[in-house]
C-alpha cells in the first residue's frame, strides 16, 4: 500500500479500535488467533460490520452483516465512499494534506448511489449508508480482508477502492486506525519481504530502482535484471504459449491450487523440465522429472517468517527432517555448486544477516533482538529501532513526510462467469477452520470436526433441487463437473452455494473454477463461479 | 456470537412459551422465517448480546408452560437469545425449579427442612412415595421433590407444586388431599406485635389489593415527601435514623445510598432483594402479600435518593403469590402516575421491572443476584468491587431488603417508632407461629412467649441456618445490632421442643448447605460435604469435633461469599451446646 | 489515586503500580503464594482461594490473584490462618480429585502438610472417569479441581466458542457441554485451549495420554523448541514438545503477545505431517 506491501496496524490495534470492518474476510475460521484479537476489540467495545457473501462465523459476531453479491465489492465501496462525500463526512484536512486524486475519485464514485449500489449488490440502502457513517465517524476504525476481496479477476481494484475509503475518512497511519490483509498462508508476507514478487528486490525494493538494483549487484556479483518477471498466473500463460519450458517449484501445488485445475495440470504436464520441492509427493511433484525433499520449515529448519503484522519471527528446527530430506537452504546452495557457483555452508543466520545489510527495512532485525524480543515489526532500520506499530504514521506529520497517498478510482465490473439459465447458481470458495490449503498438511491429523468436501446449499435451493442432506450432487460449470455430497447451510441464501478447496482428492472443487485472473496482481478467480446443480443419481 | 445450534428442533409449544417472552421472531436469523431481505442483512452484535438478561425469564416461561426444557427449546433460545447452548445448560442445571430431564406435567416440592420435618413433613413423604413412587420418578402426571424450606414456616408443613401450563401454587399445612387439588388460600396474615404497629400496620386492615386503602393508611407520604425536600434529604434521613439492612448483613442502609449517589454514572440501579430463603425466614413474603405498595413505594423512594431512574425487584421463584401482588400493584402504581417516566409529576422517571428466582437459596446474596438477573450462573463476585460501584449490569446499584425498603418507607414518612421496630419470624414449637413485629431491646423469651410458646425450647435456633443456636442465657438478651446481642440475621427464630431429634435438625442444616453452596470455590463446595460427612460421623459416636472445627475455620476465612462464611455457624454452635452427638 | 502504591508484604514495603494485585505485589517482593485457578492470561475466577492472605482490617481472608493492592494495605502470607486455609483447600482437594498428573499440586500438599486420608474413602464430591470421545483430547474429570480455567478458556477469555460450561451447582458442580453431548456433537472446535490452560491434567492432549497409558510419557527427555506455525499467516509462536525424535505435543506460550497460549485446531494438533511425529506415516 502506498509503496509498502504490507498491513498498516499491529494485531494490538484492533483490540483497542473503536470500528472493525471486516471485508471479505472468514477470519474465525481462517485466521483463528487473529480473530482472538479482533474479539478483544469487540469486547473491549468495538462495533464491528462484517462484508461477504455468506454469513460467515466470522460475519455472526457482526452488528451489522451486509450480504453482498458475489464480485460486488467495488460497487459497494464506492457507494460507501459516494455517501461520505454526500453526507459531508469526509476528513478534509488528511485529504488536503495527505492524498491526491480525490477530485477524480469523487467524480468516479458519484454514479454509484445508495440505490443504484443496492441494485448491484442485493444489499438495502439503509445498511449501506450504515456502513459509509459507521466508518467515517468511528474515530478509529480498521479495515480488515482477506481472499474475499483478492481471489477475483479484478482482485487489486477490489483493494484500491478499500484503501480509497480509508484515504477518505483518514483511517490509516494512526493508531488503531489502519488497512489489514490477513496473510492466507505463512509466510506469503515474508516471501514478498525477500523479493519473491515479480518486481520488488527484497525489502520491497524496486526493481526498476537503479540504487537498489546497484547495491545487490555488488553484493552478488552479478546483474539485476531491470524488468519485472512473470507472476503465476503468467507463468502458466507462458507454459502454454512455449515460451517457458522449465520450472522449479518450491513449496507449491499448482496442480491443485490453481483455478481451472485442468488447464494447469495440462501446462505442467506439457514442460520440458519440472523440478519440485517439497514435503509432501504433491500432486504436482508427480508430474516433476526431480524431486527434492525438503524439511517443514516451521519445525525441520531454521530461519524466519513474516506474519501478517509485518513481525519477523523466528522459526527452528525442532526435529530433523525425515530420511534423504534436506534444509531448503543446503538444497539451494548445493544446487548453486552444481551449477558452479560456491556459497559455502551458510547458516541460516548468516543467509538472514546478508538480507539485513541489502534491505533497510530489515537492517535492525538481528537473531539475537528476534530471540529477546518475540520477533519485530519491519521497518525495523537499526538494533535500536523497536520496529513499527503500524505504517504511514507519516500522512500525519506536519507538513507529511514522502509522497502524498493516491486516490485510486476504480469501476464495478461483474464476475466473468455469468450468471444464466444453465448456470443459475453462483459457487464461491473458501476455507474450513480445520483444514488447510489442498490438505496435504492439514489431511493428515484427524479431526473431528472435518466434513470432507461438501457442496454447501441454502435450505431453500436444497428443496427446490430435491436435494438432502448427505445426498450426492453433481456441480458443473463452464469447466468441468464434480460431484459431492449436500450439506445444508443455514448461512447461505437462495442462489448462493460454497465449496471448501481442501479436499482435491475427494472433490476436486478448482476444476469449476474459473482462471480468469487480476493482471495486476496474478491472482485467480476463486470466488464466483456460476455452476448448475443437479442430484446424481 | 458464532452459535452451533443443537440438532434438535422445538415444537410450536415451546416456540410459543418463548415467544410470550420475546415476541415472535423479527427475521430468519432469529428463527423466524428466512426472508428475501435476510440473505443481504443482518443485525446482532452488542444489541444481541445484550438480550441475555432475558434468558431466565424465558426459561421460566418453558418451564412454566411445558414442564421442562428440551434441547429442542435450548436450540430455538440459542437462536433467538444468541447465547451458546452450553451456556443456556450451564444457567438451566443451576436452578432448582428448571428441569433440563424430560419431567410429568406437575412437579411437587415438598418441604423438608427443619420447621417442616418437625411438623409432619416425614410422615408425607412416605405417603407420596407409595402413591407416586420414590423422590424424583414419575407417575406420568407427577413427580416429587424434597425441598429446602419454602418460607411458610408459619403453615407447616408446606408444598410448592409446578403445574405446566396451569401455573404455580402454594400449598401450606399440606397432606395428600391439599396437594392434589387445594387452591391458593386467602389466609389470614399469622402475626403479633410487641408495642404499636409500624411495618404490620397494614396487615389485615387495608385490602393488600386497593391502591386507594393504601393511601388512605398513609402510603405514598413518603414518596412526597421525598420528592419534596430532594434526595439529599432523604439519604440525610435515612443516615440519621440509624437504619440498617434486615436482609442479614445489617449495613447502614443510609451509607448505602450514600454511595450510590456520591458515583459519578450516569446509569444507577436499585435492586429490591426479594428472594427471601433463609430456613426460618418468611417475613418479607408477609409483607409483599399483605403489603405489597410498601414495597413498591420504598424501591421508589431508593431509586430517587440515589439518583436511579430502575428497579429491579428479584422476588423468590417459590413465592407465587407474594409474586401476583407485586405485579399488581406495579401495575396500579404505574397507572396511577406513581411509577413511569414522570413520577407524580416531579419530573423524576422511575420504572421498576419484577424477575423471578429460580430455586436456588444462593441468589439471595447481592452479587449472584445480579448474576442472575444478567442471565448467567447465579455464582457469586469476589467484593470489592462492591455493588455501590459495579453492580447489577456493571452499574453502581444499591441493594436492599423488602423489609428494609418497607422500613425506609416509614422512617421517610415520620411514622413514630418507624425507627425502632423490627420484624422476627417466630415459628417451630411455639402455638402461633408467625412473624411479630417487636422494637429493638426485646429479648427471644419475650418473642417466643408472644407466640405462645408453652414449653421451654430445648434448643433455639437464631438468624436462620446462617445463624447460630443460642446459649440458654442468650435467650434473655435485648436484641440489637452490638453485641452481647447476637447477630439478627434474618431475623428468624426457631424454637425446638422437648423430644425433637436435634442430631437430624443440625444435620439437616448440614445438608442445606451442602445443597445450597453454588460449588465455586473450594472452601465451600468441598468444605459443605466434608462438614456434612463429618456431622454424620460424629451423630455415629465418632469424635470428629477437631475436624469440624478445622473445616469451619476455612469456610469462614477463606469462602468467597456469605454462604459459606457462616456455613459452620449453626453446627459449630450446636456442638459448643451439646445439642448434638453423643456429648449431649 | 497516587500511580505507585507502597503495601507491607510480611514486614517489608513494596512498590507497586497502582491496580496491581496483591499477588504482584507479593511477587514484586520474592513472597511465593500458591496459585491455582490462576493464570496470567486469564480473569481470576476466584475459585480456588488457594492463594489466600491475610489483610489486615479484614474480617476474612483475600484472594491475593484478584484484590487490588492499596496503598498502606498489611498483608501476611505466612501467618496460620493463612496456612491453615491453604493447608485445608488443599487437603479438600487431594481427598476428592485424582491428582497424580498434578505434580506442583502434590508438591503443594506435602509443603503444607495436607493429609486427605483424614476424611475417609469415598465421600466428598460425586466425580466422573476419563471420557476419550474424539481423536485430539480426553476430558478425565476425576482430576478436575474445578478451577474455571478450561471454562474462561473456551469462552470470554480467549476462544469465545463457549463449547463447555460448569453444569449443576454445589457439590455437583462439573465441565459440561449442553445436555452432557459428546464433544464432537458440542460447539467444540478442538482448539485445544481448554487443554493449554487446565492445571491438572484432566484435559489432556490424546498423544500425552495414550503415551501415558502406554508408560512412554517422560517429560524429562522431552525437548521443547520454539517456532512458528506453518499454517495461515497470523504468526502463532509454538512449543514444540520432542521425545525420541519424534514430536509428541504442540503447545504455545503464555507470554507471547500473538496467542497468550492460545493456538487453533490445525496449529495444535495438525503436526501429525511431519513424519517424525508418532502419528506420522
Ligand atoms: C447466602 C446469602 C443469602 C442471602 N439471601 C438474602 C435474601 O434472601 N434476602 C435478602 O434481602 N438478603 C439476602 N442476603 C443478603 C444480601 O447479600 C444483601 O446483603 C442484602 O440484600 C442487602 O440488603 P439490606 O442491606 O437491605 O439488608 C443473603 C446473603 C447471603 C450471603
Ligand atoms: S462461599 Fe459457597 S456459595 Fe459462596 S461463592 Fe463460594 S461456593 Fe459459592
Ligand atoms: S477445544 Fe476449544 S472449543 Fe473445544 S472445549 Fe476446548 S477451548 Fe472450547
Ligand atoms: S478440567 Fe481442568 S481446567 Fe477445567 S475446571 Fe477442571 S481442572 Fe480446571
């Protein structure tokens, strides 16, 4: 956000904020501890409104719960940011001093009435405007989302037109007020803190800057390209057009985890050279021509993550890894030496000191003030900085340090699998508490509580398809077809389905989904997929 | 809340019971109808949660109405009330009058306590396990239940009987015939008076119904006159007559007030504790049948001396009739401009809300009243923080007795002697049993000659089981509140003849607090049986005396609350006396 | 109201912030008082008043977890009122509950000279065996002290599931789920925070207990490693518990400001992937 590519606030704040929007987010069951604090928070007294399609647990809690339409976030927005402008409810002074654009943003929003909002969305006016004053008097208030908003076609506008209601009330860079994406996965935040995004060098640095780029090329001897490379999603364009032939993939299943699984599995397969590393015999790895085994890095190897408060933590080994499975790092490094270059036997404090003199943000994160201190929030620029609370405390100072924060106008624009007459119901994704990702970690412990892949329905489209509970359906779209047994779920309304991803072996739920993809951020369309239901006999 | 809700569903009857309560439910969220509009929106949060208060009340209603409480019934209040399944269990299983097992129509709650065991309580017990079978099975229609005392020690033996879906009644002087059909008497108030009336004055002489012959015998004065001279005024008063709580702890009830006032909220609450259910103890139920705008007036006076604009009244779950008579006169109260958002005109708004206990002695203490009343375990809270600061719903509340507020209402009114007088509830072997009205000074022997007391007790017991047996030389002691006087208490007094088998009474004592305990902390719960099993061995022959008094030193020290602070009282008192045991 | 508040602790002036308890104060002092149903993380319950003393101008003993310390408050931790309670609550204890995975509780009884055979067998509060009803923890009430702990972890305190309750009253009193369901049939989630927080083992985690049925349980060769979960990306901090080789329970610390010892269900018992753990494959 605003050059930093991480959440604003600290996981404190939200236990202290007077408003938690919570937008597209099932954090009780996806991100459970986070959800310990912002519970706090209500206990402590905070209101909280919840954003999402179903009525998630996490939405339960809410005061207010507005039940949008799949992939209408952005109409929302903008008819919450439309009505703070036409109420008078803007911040004027932190939009003088702090931002730009907000001319064009307000021409941009001022189509999107309460009542054309209400028509887009299915939400009534009234919680709309609820919403919009809610949030521009709340003195502070945090603004919360997860996959709801990022895995659409359209997932970094859905962002912007966030982050363009909280430029407009002034609710980031003080305490207790800020932007929060809860990280997904563990240590997504810290591969983008070590450069593992198409354009940034570690530390978010860009790689389009000439300083930065110069001082990694001295430290490692050889050129930066200036261009940005490929994300995931154009990688897999890239298979399919030949131009990328090879592939070394570390800790990742897209043969599973990625929307349209046929497509995928298809890219994969059609590689000159497939490399994996990983724990597990994913169901990519069996496409691969090597295999690497590697050690769980939360409890076989040594080095650090980094939550989504931006806390570098450490992370040790606890038990060796199993049989011929390595540390990541020595597999690395000897690969390195293979293809004849000598790192030596780093250790992994080493590896992470070499980062702290390349990333500034990181500078002052040694292992020891990480051991003493629980872990430190970056920036964290020198051993005597106690790391950040939360970002762009800056907007604030007078006059305000760097550059002023963009509005950034954005337009609805429907999910790309339509609704018709042979595709009357729209299918959204999500997570179960006790599962994880495509479950190749989380398959393995036995829950009680673990359901297996279900289609989950209304109890009224559940009556009208004849359909019962534990009776086998068959799910089709565009794409593909899979069949899974009915659970009926109270929190969804007619016309709205939803289907857990963890279980591919079972119910392969992303052969329906759709790979229209953000070309921004690379992320797929999880999230609506317009399907028919039908009882298998 | 994130509520998972039991498998089962309610039927229409229960839907219906909880609904009396709640009204029917708005939106599908709640269990109503899954309109169009609520796939889109929804309200809960703080406001849901903020409900709960209304749990017991609704609970009441199925039990009332149904007999029991199904998980189909705990399913459908999860529903409407946003309180967690286990939680409604938790509340459910505190109570004594909530059945969470599948119960006949008609429970009956025969009193075995120890007025009532000396009066021909035993001898029904035996009648009802031949005809209904053994305590707690049912005959298909009934079922039956030992019960600690039910405050009408006056009309020994006695009964409460639960009827679902006919209501609850009263049974006094029961046996077989009484209880299977006797309506509800319109008895005559057992009572005497040792010097002139103030508290009783009414009883027998105003129609406790008639709003008009209260004001004709001087009510509403008070209120007046406290609307006139402000509250300041009325505190000052109260503080200068020397009033104290008659509900046992006997703190300065002006103080009391003080405190409330001297907070800074904006919120204050006053509580009129009704739940009167000390062994012994059944004055205040006198007094709300045969007095009962006293009451209403004195919560009134309470609430504009400490600046509360509600009140609460928690009126004992066994006391049904005490129950109507307050509901009535809240009822002409408030139609007559003497409760609601402009009391008589004075701009002062004061609205008072009546909840029902559930059977469990414990809510009597202020702190697990509050509990109650929120909608949760009646368990309760370590003090400080007193109620004048954090109170019922976290408000600084001051709490006080019926016969306190009714006192107050007479000392606000100048009524001679208002002062001075107090009541005692005299019963066990005496001719008369029944409550008399006695200035401070009078001694037991004279309270006990009142009510005819023919024969000299063999044993007295003093203040309810909290209290103590008194030393024979006590029993000329001027009552009050210094010592050598001792303790009030509630203000009972139970006199044992000649031929009682004391080693049963104090054991029963025993057992009422091993019943009664809430089983929070350890000194307590534990504590209770361990003294329990203890009495029976020594009742055996064994000497367990160093025992006893070990566990009654940490009851008294180290419990959380009052229960169990003076849960050795009665039996250590008895040993010291040799009722019990073989050192009589 | 002064910020610092001065308390006599046995005969020596402590400072203390104010709304510190008594028992800070103590602490602050090097005065060791017992604690049970007390934990940092938690809201005192109040329950055990294991932690009792003595305040001078109190007609009764106070909890030291939960009473404010007052400027110029007296307080004696060692006088014999305060060690006869502490001596009789523990006895009470050990006469009704199985204490055997209880050990700083036995340690406890032996320093103040409890003795529980004084009340007899049998008696005291009527109590319920082990209930293995689901592959992650056991629920063995027999060594439930009642001390609220699981109860405020589930609900206000940290999880807000409210899966479990205390049922009943008095001597009756127990841990319940409504209508006494089997766990997986409650609003349980198997976060396993009632575990995490229970003082004497009658939660337990199902590897601790099976191991311990099977006599392969010795804490005293366990090694405990910190580390992060591997799950989602809030950051939980875990204790990794290793015996043999192998992990044999998850657990997380109290003092660290992400969990407050707090983990969800795949943090704390799905480790079972990692091959060396005894339920790998
Ligand atoms: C176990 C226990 C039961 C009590 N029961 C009652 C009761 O039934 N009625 C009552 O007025 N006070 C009862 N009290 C005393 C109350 O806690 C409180 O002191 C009283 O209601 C205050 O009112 P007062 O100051 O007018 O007496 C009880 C106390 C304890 C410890
Ligand atoms: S003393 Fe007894 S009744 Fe009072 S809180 Fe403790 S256990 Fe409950
Ligand atoms: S495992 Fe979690 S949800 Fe289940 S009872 Fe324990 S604390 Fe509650
Ligand atoms: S189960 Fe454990 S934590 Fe829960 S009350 Fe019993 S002893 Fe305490």
């Amino acid at each position: 956000m605003f050059g930093a590519g991480g959440g604003t606030s600290s996981y404190e704040e939200i236990e202290h904020t007077d408003l938690i929007v919570l937008w597209g987010s099932n954090a009780r069951a996806a991100h459970p501890i986070f959800f310990h604090h912002l519970l706090k928070g209500i206990d402590n007294g905070a209101r909280m409104i919840a954003i999402d399609p179903r009525r998630t647990e996490s939405a339960a809690w809410a005061d207010l719960w507005l039940g949008l339409d799949v992939g209408t976030d952005i109409a929302l927005a903008n008819a919450v940011g439309r009505e703070i402008i036409a109420a008078g409810l803007t911040n004027d002074d932190f939009i003088a001093r702090a931002t730009t654009g907000f001319d064009a943003y307000a021409e941009a929003v001022e189509p999107y009435t309460l009542e054309h909002a209400a028509e887009l969305t299915g939400v009534p006016a009234e919680a709309i405007r609820e919403l919009a004053h809610a949030y521009a008097k709340a003195p502070t208030a945090q603004l919360c989302w997860t996959l709801g908003i990022t895995e659409h076609h359209n997932a970094s506008d859905n962002v912007f037109a966030l982050i363009d209601l909280a430029l407009l009330t002034g609710h980031v860079g003080r305490y207790g007020s800020g932007l929060v994406p809860i990280r997904g996965q563990n240590n997504v935040q810290g591969g983008g803190d070590m450069g593992a995004l198409p354009n940034k060098l570690p530390g978010f640095q860009d790689v389009a800057d000439d300083d930065a780029r110069r001082r990694f090329e001295e430290a490692w001897g050889c050129t930066v390209p200036a261009e940005p490379g490929w994300h995931l999603s154009q990688m897999f364009e890239a298979m399919e057009r030949g131009d990328l032939r090879a592939l070394y993939v570390i800790g990742e299943n897209p043969a599973q985890s990625e929307a349209d699984g046929t497509r995928a599995r298809r890219a994969l397969e059609g590689l000159d050279h497939l490399v994996v590393q990983d724990i597990f015999l994913t169901a990519t790895a069996e496409l691969a021509d090597v295999v690497l085994p590697a050690g769980a890095a939360w409890a076989e190897s040594e080095g650090t993550v980094t939550s989504s408060e931006r806390r570098v933590q450490r992370v040790r080994r606890a038990v060796p890894p199993p049989g011929n499975a390595r540390d990541d790092t020595d597999i690395i490094v000897d690969l390195a030496r293979r293809l004849g270059h000598d790192w030596g036997h780093p250790s992994a404090e080493e590896v992470w000191d070499e980062l702290r003199s390349l990333s500034p943000i990181h500078a002052g994160m040694s292992y020891r003030r990480l051991e003493e201190l629980g872990g430190l929030r970056w920036p964290c620029r020198d051993e005597d900085d106690p790391g950040a609370l939360f970002l762009h405390g800056r907007l604030w100072e007078d006059p305000p340090r760097g550059p002023k924060a963009p509005f950034t106008p954005v337009e609805h624009d429907p999910p790309k699998d339509e609704l018709t007459d042979d595709f009357p119901i729209r299918l959204t994704t999500g997570r179960h508490l006790d599962s994880y990702n495509t479950g190749v970690q989380s398959g393995r412990y036995r829950s009680p509580r673990r359901t297996g892949g279900t289609i989950d329905l209304s109890p009224e489209d559940a009556a009208s398809l004849g359909l019962a509970a534990g009776d086998r359906a068959r799910i089709t779209s565009r794409r593909g077809s899979v069949v899974a047994p009915v659970r009926i779920d109270r929190s969804l309304r007619p016309g709205l389905a939803f289907m857990a991803f963890h279980y591919p072996e079972d119910v392969d739920t992303n052969r329906l989904t759709l790979d229209e993809w953000d070309p921004k951020s690379g992320t797929a369309e999880f999230k609506a997929t317009a399907v028919r239901i039908e009882k298998e006999a | 809340m994130d509520i998972r809700l039991p498998a089962a569903v309610a039927t229409d009857d229960e839907r219906r019971a909880v609904d009396r309560i709640l009204g029917p439910p708005t939106t599908g969220w709640e269990g109503g109808e899954r309109r169009r509009v609520d796939g889109h929106v929804a309200t809960g949060g703080h406001a849901a949660r903020a409900r709960r208060h209304l749990l017991l009340p609704v609970l009441h209603a199925l039990q009332d109405d149904i007999g029991w409480i199904s998980d189909g019934a705990v399913g459908y209040v999860c529903e409407r009330l946003v309180v967690p399944a286990a939680e409604v269990y938790g509340v459910a299983t505190f109570y004594g009058l909530l059945s969470v097992a599948e119960a006949p129509p008609v429970a009956i709650h025969l009193c075995d306590d120890i007025v009532c065991r000396t009066a021909g309580a035993k001898e029904l017990f035996t009648a009802l396990a031949d005809t209904v079978g053994p305590e707690g099975s049912s005959d298909g229609s009934r079922t039956w239940h030992r019960s600690n005392c039910l405050g009408q020690c006056d009309a020994a033996p006695a009964a409460f009987v639960q009827a679902a879906g006919e209501g609850r009644r009263t049974v006094i002087r029961a046996d077989l015939d009484r209880l299977a059909a006797a309506p509800t008497d319109d008895r005559e108030p057992a009572y005497a008076v040792i010097g002139d009336p103030v508290l009783t004055a009414r009883f027998g002489a105003a129609d406790p119904g008639d709003l008009d012959a209260y004001r004709a015998s001087g009510g509403y004065v008070a209120l007046r006159r406290a609307l006139e001279i402000g509250p300041d005024a009325v505190v000052a008063i109260v503080e200068a007559s020397g009033l104290r709580g008659r509900g046992g702890a006997a703190f300065p009830t002006g103080r009391k007030w003080r405190a409330v006032a001297d907070t800074e909220a904006a919120e204050r609450l006053v509580v009129c504790n009704a739940d009167e259910s000390e062994p012994g103890t059944f004055k205040d139920r006198m007094l709300m049948e045969r007095d009962p705008f006293a009451v209403v007036e004195g919560l009134t006076i309470a609430g504009h001396a400490t600046g509360a604009t509600k009140g609460f009244i928690y009126v004992r779950g066994e006391y049904p009739d005490a129950e109507n008579r307050l509901v009535a006169a809240i009822e002409e109260a408030e139609a007559a401009g003497l409760l609601g958002d402009d009391v008589l005109g004075s701009g002062f708004p004061f609205h008072i809300e009546l909840r029902r206990g559930a059977g469990a002695y414990i809510c009597g203490e202020e702190t697990a009243l509050f509990e109650s009343i929120e909608g949760f375990r009646g368990e309760p809270r370590a003090k400080p923080p007193y109620p004048t600061t954090d109170g019922l719903f976290g408000r600084p509340t001051a709490v006080n007795n019926v016969e306190t507020l009714a006192a107050a209402v007479a000392i606000v009114a100048e009524v001679p002697g208002a002062a001075n007088t107090k009541l005692f509830c005299v019963s066990g072997h005496v001719e008369a049993p029944g409550v008399v009205e006695a200035p401070f000074g009078v001694t037991v022997r004279e309270l006990l000659t009142v009510a005819g007391s023919a024969r000299p007790p063999q044993a007295v017991l003093f203040g309810g089981a909290a209290g103590r047996f008194l030393a024979p030389a006590e029993l000329d002691v001027p009552l009050g509140y210094e010592p050598p006087s001792p303790p009030l208490g509630s203000g009972a007094v139970v006199a044992f003849g000649p031929g009682v088998d004391m080693d049963d009474v104090v054991q029963r004592i025993a057992e009422f607090f091993r019943d009664e305990s809430c089983g929070q902390c350890v000194p307590c719960r534990e504590g209770t049986v361990r003294q329990d099993e203890a009495l029976r061995r020594l009742v055996a022959g064994s000497d367990e005396r160093g025992l006893i008094d070990e566990i009654a030193r940490v009851m008294r020290d180290a419990s959380i609350c009052g229960l169990g602070q003076t849960a050795a009282e009665a039996v250590t008192s008895a040993i010291a006396l040799g009722l019990v045991g073989g050192a009589r | 109201m002064t910020d610092r508040h001065t308390v006599q602790i046995d005969g020596v002036a402590v400072v203390v912030e104010a709304g510190a308890t008594i028992l800070d104060a103590c602490r602050a002092g090097g005065v060791d008082v017992p604690t049970l149903c007390y934990l940092e993380t938690l809201t005192p319950a109040n329950a055990c008043r294991l932690c009792s003393v003595e305040v001078e101008g109190s007609r009764t003993l106070v909890p030291a977890c939960s009473r404010i310390a007052e400027d110029g408050m007296v307080v004696h931790t060692g006088s014999d009122r305060v060690r006869h309670a502490r001596r009789m609550i523990l006895e009470f204890l050990g006469a009704a509950v199985d204490l055997t995975t209880a050990p700083e509780l036995l340690e406890a009884m032996a320093a103040y000279g409890a003795d529980p055979s004084r009340y007899g067998a049998g008696g005291g509060s009527p109590r319920s065996s082990a209930v293995v009803d689901n592959d992650l923890y056991v629920r063995d009430l027999d060594k439930c002290v009642l001390c609220y702990r699981c109860v405020e972890a589930c609900g206000d305190d940290a999880q807000h599931t409210y899966a479990i309750t205390i049922a009943d009253r008095g001597a009756g009193a127990r841990v319940a789920t409504e209508f006494d369901v089997a766990l997986p049939d409650s609003a349980c989630v198997f976060c396993g925070n009632c575990v995490a927080v229970c003082p004497t083992g009658a939660l337990m985690v199902r590897t601790e207990f099976d191991m311990r049925a099977a006599g392969t349980w010795h804490e005293d060769v366990q090694t405990v490693t910190r580390t992060v979960c591997g799950y989602c990306g809030v950051g939980c901090n875990l204790d990794v518990h290793v015996q043999d080789g192998a992990i044999v329970k998850v657990t997380s610390p109290f003092d660290h400001d992400v969990t407050s010892g707090n983990l969800c269900i795949k943090g704390r018992f799905g480790w079972t992937h990692v091959r060396a753990g005894v339920d790998g494959s």
